[in-house]
C-alpha cells in the first residue's frame, strides 16, 4: 500500500469550485412537483426524487393494475397439465430412495466416509511426506475406481496424498501404484 502525502492536480478536480444552483432544494428532497392522479384524477404532489410517480396512493396503483396479455391456455390445455402432476407424470420415481445411488457416485455418503477412513488411518498426512508436501491431503485410490468396482470402499486400498504428490495423469496412476502398495505395508 502506498504510503505518504499526495497532492492533489488539476485533472482530479472536475467540479472544482462549481456548486449545484438547487442544491439545498434537493439535497432535503422538498421540490414539489404538482401532478394529476391517472386513475382518479385527482391531484397530488411528489418530490424531486420521485418525478416518474403517476398515481396518488398505493390503493389507487392496485386498483389500475393491468393483467399481463399474452398467450392464454385452453380448459383443455390446463387439464392436460393438471393429469401430468404428482403420481401420474410419466417420471414419476415411487421410492424416492433410487434417486441416489452411493455406489455409482464418487460424492456419494460411501465415498464420503471411505475418504474420512482412509485419512485418519494415515493420520491426516500425506503418506509421500518430504519437503516438496503442500496442498490439502486427498485419498486416492490405488487400484482404480473403475477397473475395480469391488475395492473402491476398501480401506487398504486407498491412501492419503497431498496435492502436490497425488498424480494427475493415468498412466502415473498405473507406473506408482506398487509404489504406493509398498508405503502402506508397514502399517
């Protein structure tokens, strides 16, 4: 952050000594400006910052308020739209527990406490630690989530890595997973 005094020049000064000719009038918002109600015609005053105002009340505004035009469905169109409601749309899911499957989605519950398992029993640290550690700690599965549907909720098969060390392509994946096998057998 700059620090000490600077003076102000000429070219940041734009109104320099120029003052507003009403200002007083609309600093406190007391120009009156006389108008004619549209709905009851009858007249009322408003101030300078509501010039656009075109109705005397509240009432008055709710009472002129014009419905929207635009397309306008049938009986029949409505009652069409009423059957596809609730049990009889043709989406309709019965047991609302199929919406979620954990074991489909890695962001699922499963996953979620898999992940927690796997960092605790590491301790909360990455398994690679050296000097080059930094970034939050992930689990990472060391055989893969989708060559190997049967071990992605084993704990033994993941391990818990920073960001810097967890591999970011597919064939490092492959190259350091015996690797990774070797750092969790003494544990």
């Amino acid at each position: 952050m700059p620090t000490g005094v600077y003076l102000r020049t000429e070219k940041h000064s734009f109104n320099k000594g120029r003052k507003h000719p009403n200002r007083k009038r609309y600093a406190k918002g007391i120009t009156p400006i006389h108008k004619e109600c549209q709905f009851c015609k009858e007249p009322f005053v408003t101030n300078c910052f509501m010039p656009n105002k075109k109705f005397c009340s509240l009432s008055c505004s709710a009472k002129n308020r014009v419905q929207p035009s635009g397309w306008k469905q049938s009986e029949k169109q409505k009652e069409m739209m009423r059957a596809k409601t609730g049990d009889n749309h043709p989406r309709w899911i019965k047991d609302r527990t199929k919406l979620k499957d954990d074991h489909r989605d890695r962001g699922g519950s499963l996953h979620r406490e898999w992940s927690r398992r796997v960092k605790e029993r590491d301790v909360w640290k990455c398994c690679m630690s050296n000097t080059d550690c930094k970034g939050r700690t992930e689990s990472h599965h060391i055989l893969s989530w989708k060559e190997y549907p049967e071990l992605r909720y084993e704990v033994n098969n993941g391990i818990t890595l920073c960001h810097f060390h967890h591999p970011r392509k597919r064939e490092d994946e492959i190259k350091l997973a015996t690797y990774f096998q070797e750092l969790l057998t003494p544990i």
